[in-house]
C-alpha cells in the first residue's frame, strides 16, 4: 500500500528560507533510509506559493488562473514522500522517524486500482 506524507508549510518555508546544511543532512541521511529499505517511491520539496498558481474551474469549462501567493502558510504544502509499505503501522513508524523539531506532517493512504474494483 502506498501513502503519502505531506510537509506543511510555515511561516518561514512560505517566506522562502531555505533549510540549513544541518537540516538538509539529516533529511538526505533520512531519504538514504527510506530508499535503502526500498519504500521510497517519490519525495520532492516544493517551492513557496508565490512561485505557484491555481486553476479555478466553473460551468462550462471555463477556467481562471490565480498566481500564489496564497494565504494560510498551515493549509499549504511544502513537501511529500510517497512510500510504499506493508500497514499503516509502517508508515506510522516511518512519519515517526523524519527528522523534524517541529511542524506537522499529514500522512494519507493513495488509492489503490483494487479501491475502485
């Protein structure tokens, strides 16, 4: 099964800091285990809303683009993982294990072609 561990943003990834070479280690010392244990399928950081857009979609198909960027720095996203692992108690235990001091991290079970059978 597949899930996604979704960073939310902060104040200070939506201002455009960057993380520091001791953050930056320990999360490249992280990656390494979660590809050395074969569960990572994907993982990116993404850039501050104000590099971004969102499409709005109405009746008709008519559409609206809106630049970033985009209040409420907790209702964004800063970065994701995709695992692949065997419960929902393995990817407790992988969530546990990323080297935050604080913040949050949402993590959300991907829909499998067996869900739709």
């Amino acid at each position: 099964m597949r899930y996604m561990m979704i960073v939310k943003s902060s104040p200070e990834s939506e201002a455009g800091a960057m993380p520091s070479q001791e953050e930056l280690e320990a999360m490249g010392k992280y990656n390494d285990e979660l590809v050395k244990a074969g569960v990572m399928l994907d993982g990116n950081g993404l850039q501050d809303s104000s590099k971004g857009f969102r499409v709005q979609y109405g009746p008709g198909g008519k559409t609206s683009v809106v630049d970033g960027p985009f209040a409420e720095a907790k209702e964004l996203v800063a970065g994701y993982w995709i695992i692949q692992v065997s419960s929902r108690e393995e990817a407790i235990e992988w969530a546990r294990r990323i080297p935050f001091q604080e913040g949050e991290v949402e993590v959300r079970k991907v829909f499998e072609e067996e869900d739709f059978a």
